[in-house]
C-alpha cells in the first residue's frame, strides 16, 4: 500500500515537474527574445531554471525509464545478419556489372569506378546520377539486390525473439531500397511489423521517384541522400522525433557510426570486438546485443546508469544552449 501511494506521488510529482519545466521553458524563450535585463550578459532568469531543469529531468529519468534508450535505430545489411555469408560482397559483384553495362567499361574498370563512386558519393548509384547519368533507382536496385542469393540467409528465430523483446520504438534505417528490405526480413522470418518504420532508399529520396511528363530526365543531377551523409540521419532523427541523445544507432559501418555519433546519437558499432573511437558499444554479432547492451531493457525499475545520466544531462546542454542562443 505505501509502495502504491510513493509511485502515485511519483507520477503526480512528475506530471507537475514536466508542466513545469515546460512553462519555464517558455518563459526562458520569451526572455531570450526579450531580455528583461538588457546590461547583464547572462540574466538570471537563464541560470536558475538551468538548476531545475536538472533536477526535473532527474525527475522524469527516474520515474519515467530507466533505459537510456527512448528509441532504437538498425541499419539491415550485415548488422541483422553476419557479413560471413557474403552478401555484400554480390552485391559489389552486381553493381560492377551494372556500371560495366551502363559505362560501357571493362571488369577492371567497372570495380575501380564503384570504389571512387562509394568514396565521393556514398553509392555507385549517386555517383551515376551526380556525373549526370540517367539512372531510375529501380531499374539499378532491381540489377543490384534484384540477383543477390538471398538464400543465404538463413531464418533467425532468436533475432525475432530479441528484437520483440525489446519495448522501445525500433527503426529500420539501411540504404537499400524497400524491396530489398522486405525480402530479407522475410528470409529472416521478421515480420515487418517488429519495426515501427522503415527508413529506406525511397523515404530519403522522394523526389526521384516522382513522376516527370513524358519521362523527361531531370534537369539537374539530384542530390541522393544516404548514410553516412548528414543529410540521412537528420531525416532519421526527425522521423524518429526523440532526441538524438536518447537513441542508439546500431551498424556495421565505421563512417556511418561516425556521422552518427556527430548527428548526437548512441553508437552501437556492430561486427567488431572491440569499440571504435566513436562508438559508444561494440558487438561482434547482432545476437550479442543483450549481453552488450543490457541497458536496452531496463525500462522496469532497473538503476539510472552511466550513460543515462550522461544522456540526460547531453539533453539540457543541448536545450539550454538552444534557449540561449
Ligand atoms: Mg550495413
């Protein structure tokens, strides 16, 4: 019975400190616009909020989730499953065809030019279209991932169970096209459902796949916006709508775990042993994650740890500068 009444006086008080922290939050804004103490540099009004913010945000993490995680982001290839069944390395097999078909180029040359299209454009497919050639995503997905093995990968019950497991919001977030993205979940033996949203080649870039009269090409080589740009994971973070301090990104790629870790994110580097310099985690296999990362579930009365208490107090950095800038 004190128990119930301690957790209801948690909530009442929480509720309050969040209504509270909301006015203040207004307030400090109205003041920032207007300051009420124009020869101060910094009016007081901006540094005793700052105080409570702390303590209301303590607040709120204790009472609210323990998990420092509001929100999971998976990148699909070779991260839900292992790099050992060489997906990725058809893949490359595909795309070198494709240009050697649409360049007119020897083999040789055709894996030269997908190494310096990855490294200036972040994909062979954007490099094409920035040099101005006429691709449509879906005739160059359909050649790339249309003919890879996908037998290879094998159903993972487990994965399913783990990723059910997990009561955060879970984001699919990969560069490839969403076909490709069904098909292998649907090798996995994941439902589709397990993931909140899929974030995919087609919801980084609608524009290419509006329709043009009589397919006239586009005047302009489009911009393609994938990982590891900023542009990707702004777009990610804004679908996502929690602060990127409170989410974790999980991904095999070193320069993607690098834009992510500037964007704000949680990094989870995945298929390495040990943690790159901006990686918060490291686990050599998706199927480690429980093990690497308990913190994901503790979302039911389990203690505030580290890397949650360092979230909170990112979150009111970034808040606080924002109200005084
Ligand atoms: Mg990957």
């Amino acid at each position: 019975m004190r128990l119930i009444t301690i957790e209801f006086l948690c909530f009442d008080l929480t509720f309050f400190c969040n209504r509270l922290r909301i006015a203040l939050n207004v307030h400090d804004f109205i003041n920032s616009k207007a300051p009420p103490f124009p020869d101060s540099p910094t009016p007081p009004i901006l540094t005793s909020p700052l105080l409570l913010q702390f303590f209301f945000l303590a607040m709120d993490a204790l009472r609210r989730n323990n998990s420092p995680f509001d929100c999971l982001l998976f990148d699909l290839d070779d991260t839900l499953y292992p790099s050992s069944i060489g997906i990725s390395q058809e893949c490359k097999k595909n795309i070198d065809e494709f240009l050697r078909m649409k360049c007119g180029l020897w083999q040789e040359e055709a894996s030269s030019l997908r190494v310096e299209l990855f490294k200036t454009h972040g994909s062979s497919l954007a490099g094409l279209m920035a040099l101005g050639y006429d691709v449509h995503p879906d005739a160059y997905h359909s050649l790339v991932h249309g003919l890879l093995p996908y037998e290879r990968i094998a159903p993972d019950p487990k994965l399913r169970e783990l990723l059910l497991s997990i009561t955060q919001p879970k984001i699919l977030f990969t560069n490839s096209d969403r076909k490709h993205a069904s098909r292998v979940l649907q090798r996995l033996g994941i439902e589709e459902e397990c993931f909140h949203r899929i974030i995919c080649f087609e919801t980084m870039n609608p524009e290419l796949f509006e329709l043009r009269p009589n397919s006239t090409p586009l005047q302009t080589p489009p911009v393609v916006i994938l990982k590891p740009f900023p542009a990707a994971f702004n777009a990610a973070i804004s679908i996502a709508g929690f602060h990127p301090h409170r989410m974790l990104f999980l991904d095999d790629s070193e320069s993607n775990i690098s834009t992510a870790k500037s964007a704000g994110l949680c990094t989870a580097v995945v298929g390495r042993r040990t943690r790159m310099k901006e990686a918060d985690y490291a686990l050599e296999t998706i199927s480690g994650l429980r093990r690497a990362i308990p913190e994901i579930w503790c979302d039911e009365g389990g203690e505030l740890t580290g890397l949650a208490v360092r979230n909170e107090l990112d979150a009111i950095r970034t808040t606080t500068a924002l109200v005084e800038a």
